[in-house]
C-alpha cells in the first residue's frame, strides 16, 4: 500500500512535470532529481513561505546568501570533518552497503548474506581549489548551510545593528555523500535547506526553543499539510546530533513512515566558541544596556525545501471516484489558475486568451483549449490547480465567467471585472493568517 501510493506520487511528477530523475537519458544518478516545471514553480513558492515568515512577518531576523565552498577550517572547527560520519555495513553476499542503525541486530536485509565490521565513512563530498589536487587545496561542498551563518554572525550584527536575541535565515544547497539515500526526494545528496540561526542570552536557550518548536510546527499548519500527520519526536541522549544539547525533530507520517521533516535544536555556544577558538577572531557579544559580554547560545530551526515539497504532494495526493486530485493550499500551488474557452470556436478563445493575458501579471495562468473541458478540469485537478476560469456562450452576453473551485468542484458566475479581486482575496487566505 505503502509503496503503491509512492509509486503513484512519483509517476504523477514525471507525466506532469513535478520531478524528473536527474540525466534520465543517460539512465539516471542515483539520488539526484530534477524539478521541472511544476516542481520548479512549488519549490519556489515553498521557499517563498518560509522566508516570508522568518524576514518579512516578523522584525528579529535577517537574511543571508552566503557560498556553497567554504574555508576547510570552518568544517574543522564545526567537527564535521572528525564528527559527520555514518557507520555502514558492507554485506558480503550481495555487496549492497548499509548504514548501521538500518541493520542493526540483522543479518543483511533480504538476501541474509554475512555482513562486515562496521566502518566510519565521512558524508561530506570533498573537492580541490584550483589545479593542484593536493591536502592543501582540499575543499568541501557544504552538508549544512548554517555554518555559513555563523561565519558571518559578526558582519551581519554590525552591518544590521541587531541585538540579541535576533535571527539570520538562509536557503541553499547542502550535500552529503548519504549512504543510502532513498524514497524519491526524501533523502538525496543534493539538496536544499532552509535554515534559521537564533542567537539569544545563554539563560534564555530553553524557552526559545520551546517558542521556535511550536512556531515550526505552526508554519507546517499554514502551509497546509494536515496537523494530524505531524509531531514531535525528542532526541535521546544517543541521538542527539555532535553539536547539540538538545533536539526535537518535526515528523510527518509518510507512506513509508514517521520521518523526520525538520530538526529543532539547541546548538549552545558550541558552533560561535569553536569558531572564536579556531579562527582567533572574538565572536563574543557586547550588550550595551546591561554591559555583559557573552558567546550567545543559538537555537537552530533546520528544514529541508526538497522533503517539504515531498510532503505537500504526499499530504495533498487524493484519489477519488473519478478523479485524482491534489489539494494544495492556493498559495503555494504551481498554477493559480486554469483559463479555457468552452469551445474553440464563437470568438470564446479570444475572450480566454485576453483574461489569461490580463490575470497573468498577478498569478500564474495556464491557457488551455485542448478536448472536452471536462478532461481539462481533470488534468488540473492532477497538477493541484485551485481555480478555473471558463468562458461560454453566456460570457459574450453579459461579459460573465464560471470560476471553478478544484475541492469542491463548485462553480459561481461573476463578472469578468471582478476576477482578479475575487481571486486574489483567495489566493490570500493563508498568508494573512500568518
Ligand atoms: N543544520 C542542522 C542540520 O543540518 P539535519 O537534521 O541534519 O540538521 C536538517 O538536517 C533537515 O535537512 C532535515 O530535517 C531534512 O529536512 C533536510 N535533509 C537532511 N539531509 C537530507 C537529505 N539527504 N536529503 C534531503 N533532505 C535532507
């Protein structure tokens, strides 16, 4: 059932543009996905969301772009290069490598081949700067893009005269060489994070926490996905990640699971005082009202863009009697609105074609004049488009349209004037709750 609904999901993105398996002409990479059209367009408008609610919505928090190549000191410093490791397995009968925690207390999965010692493999890929491939030039691609935050915690706090607590957000890429990634865009090693560093009074770490463990789980709330299928999961002692005193990841209830969507954490002063060390620059924070001087603890809000997305096409994926439907929040939905002339002929495609023409220096719009309206509902339904506008006989009458809701598949008349009013105002429902 499980699988089915996953096999369903990734077949729906390939045949309608979601997500593509990435150089698919040369028989794919494992791991590696592209977004095409549609997927481009949900993945921008999720990044949209979440920096929106971190720098827009609210006054504490800055944004920041910093590059993917750091210095190879920062992951010295960070204990990525000695602490960001995998235990794997190596299974002697079929080859097949596994990560520890999947195997533990079994022989090999499937084929019950022997499995060996355990080794401890480094995720992060490595490079070289500039034409000598030698230890000095070694580079990494970042397996996280907080540490670019860190690095820059002094310039932004001078350049935007901050305070504590405040905060700094970055989307970006991240990559790690996973040893079994897996479950379509679940886990890649290219991917992309959304993440927000905040940086408060060592005393008051606990309580922003708890504040940004429930903001979070909010925002997946707003974004659409059903509160029913998220909650907390709080790390042990034996899970906490190398930098962090204190976790709770988010989880989602995939097909395949209670998964993990975003990690909440409490990384202390560990990341600021091993770069103060290892740097030799002081990262300390001055207060000026009160005179204290201290490395300021951060609480991390860490999410992923691409599982995001995975979970608003699992949470939103219907299947009904006669039709499958995806049921995104308008606002983050690829195509706001569908435009179609009932048929092609009685000058209604001139009269589509000049709404579309009109709605699209608002929305996206998508014209389509193609077999009975009926199918073209349906291949909207499929993508997850809220509305559609169609033109009939009654619209060169009295200038009026159907605007069709895609939940309830209802339909209302109203003048083609009111429609970007109209649909405006729904597209907005859920950014004014924010
Ligand atoms: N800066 C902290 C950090 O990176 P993490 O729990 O390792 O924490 C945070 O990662 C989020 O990044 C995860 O919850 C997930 O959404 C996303 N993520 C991590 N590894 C991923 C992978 N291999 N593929 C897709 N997303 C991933």
């Amino acid at each position: 059932m499980a699988n089915d609904i996953m096999e369903k999901i990734v077949s729906l993105c390939k045949r309608r543009g979601y997500v593509y398996p990435s150089s698919e002409i040369y028989g794919g990479i494992n791991s590696c996905w592209d977004y095409g059209p549609l997927g481009a367009e949900l993945k921008n408008n999720i990044r949209r969301f979440w920096w929106k609610s971190m720098t827009y919505f609210r006054d504490d928090i800055e944004g920041l772009d910093a590059s993917i190549i750091m210095h190879p000191r920062v992951w010295e410093a960070s204990g990525h290069v000695d602490g960001f490791t995998d235990a794997m397995v190596d299974c002697r009968k079929c080859k097949l490598r596994f990560r520890v925690d999947e195997v533990s207390g079994k022989s090999c999965p499937d084929c019950g081949g022997e499995l060996t010692e355990a080794r401890l493999f480094n995720l992060m890929f490595r490079t070289h700067i500039g034409p000598v491939e030698d230890d000095a030039s070694i580079a990494y691609l970042r397996p996280e893009t907080a540490q670019g935050i860190y690095v820059n915690f002094l310039n932004v706090l001078n350049t935007s005269r901050r305070k504590v607590p405040f905060g700094i957000a970055q989307i970006g890429k991240a990559f790690r060489n996973e040893v079994t990634p897996g479950n379509f865009i679940f886990r890649m090693r290219e991917f992309e994070q959304m993440e927000m560093q905040y940086f408060v009074k060592p005393e008051t770490a606990q309580e922003w926490l708890e504040t940004w463990r429930k903001e979070r789980m909010q925002w997946y709330v707003k974004l659409g996905i059903k509160a029913e299928k998220l909650r907390f999961h709080e790390h042990t002692e034996d899970e906490l990640p190398h930098y962090a005193s204190r976790a709770f990841d988010i989880q989602y209830e995939f097909p395949f699971g209670w998964k993990e969507l975003e990690g909440i954490h409490n990384r202390t002063d560990y990341d600021l005082k091993n770069h103060s060390k290892s740097s030799g620059k002081d990262l300390e924070y001055f207060d000026d009202s009160t005179g204290e001087r201290f490395i300021p603890y951060i609480v991390e809000t860490s999410a992923g863009v691409d599982r995001t997305l995975l979970t608003c096409l699992v949470d939103a994926f219907e299947e009904e009697e006669n039709r499958v439907v995806l049921r995104l929040s308008p606002e983050i939905a690829p195509v706001k609105v569908g435009i179609f002339p009932l048929v092609k002929r009685d000058g209604m495609p001139e009269i589509a074609k000049k709404i579309a023409a009109q709605l699209r220096r608002h929305m996206k719009v998508f014209y389509d004049e193609g077999g009975s309206v009926g199918r073209r509902y349906r291949r909207q339904d499929e993508v997850g488009t809220p509305f559609c506008v169609t033109v009939d006989a009654q619209t060169i009458e009295d200038d009026t349209v159907t605007l069709r809701n895609r939940d309830d598949m209802k339909q209302v008349r109203l003048k083609v004037s009111e429609l970007p009013g109209r649909l405006g105002e729904l597209m907005q429902g859920e950014e004014n709750t924010q």
